[in-house]
C-alpha cells in the first residue's frame, strides 16, 4: 500500500515537472532571441544619458574642438539650472542647529564640481569626458511622484578618443 503511494507521489511530481519543463519550453520559442518584446519610447529604458548621442559610444577627437563641441553645447544647456548664480536665488537659507526640508529644489551643485569652472574647456580637456548618469524610478501612475537617484560619472560610458 505504501509503496503504491510512493509510485503514485513519483508519477505525479514527475508528469508536473515535465508539464513546467513543457511551458517554459513553449514560452522561451515565442521569444526573439535578436529583438526584445516590449519597445518603449525610452532609448535606454532606466538610464538617462547626457551628452544624448546617436550612439551610446561617444567618439571625439582631443585636438579637434569642433568633434565635442555640441557635446559639450548639450551639457551647458542641461546644467544651466544648476549654476552657482541660480542656486543662489532659488535656494533658502539653512541655518545650522535647524532641520529644513526644501522638497521642490533641485540637486544642489556640490555635485557638478569638475564642470563649475569652465565647461567649454573643462568638460574634455581638463578632466576628460563627463557624462551624466540618472536613474529612472519606474512608478505606477496612481504614486507620488517619483524622486530621482542621480549621479554624476566621468568616464562611465565607454568612450574612444579617436
């Protein structure tokens, strides 16, 4: 009796791991192994790149300006807001010994160090290529708004000076 338990348990856990073995097999083969199923209008879904190029590998030629200059243009017109000057006007006062919370600034421009002097010729003479990396928060629509991780990279991206 028992042992015909022990057959029938065997079967049983055997035709279900050939059934998992079945589906996965059926699913893995309407899988493009070339092509991902789900395109969306995001170029690089959760990261955000800046310089945006046409190409995640970045090309540029150290004595020929005009190959990063509208890199170096794309930056300038990203990091405008974070500008010592208009930090400056749209940040409170924060004395010490008080907790303030300033939820609607945006990051502060400690972080943007190699790049506050002079970006025309900073950005890629001085200090090499800076890329600016940011994470996306994948949210559902019905949550608060989403707060963004970011960070700021040099060199992150593979870059190939030519």
């Amino acid at each position: 009796s028992s042992g015909l338990i022990l057959l029938f348990y065997l079967l049983f856990y055997l035709f279900l791991a050939g059934m998992f073995a079945l589906t996965m097999y059926v699913m893995l083969l309407t899988l493009d192994d070339y092509n991902p199923t789900w395109q969306d209008r995001l170029s690089t879904p959760g990261m955000m790149i800046r310089p945006k190029g046409d190409q995640l590998e970045i090309t540029y030629s150290v004595s020929n300006p005009e190959s990063w200059d509208g890199f170096v243009q794309n930056l300038n017109t990203f990091l405008s807001p974070y500008n010592d000057s208009y930090q400056v006007q749209t940040n409170d006062d924060c004395p010490p010994d008080q907790y303030f919370i300033q939820e609607d600034s945006p990051e502060h421009s400690q972080a943007l160090l190699p790049v506050q002097s002079d970006r025309a010729a900073g950005v890629f003479r001085a200090v090499g290529p800076f890329l600016r990396l940011q994470q996306r928060s994948a949210l559902h629509p019905h949550q608060a708004q989403p707060g963004t991780a970011s960070m700021l990279a040099q060199s992150a991206l593979p870059t190939t000076p030519s």
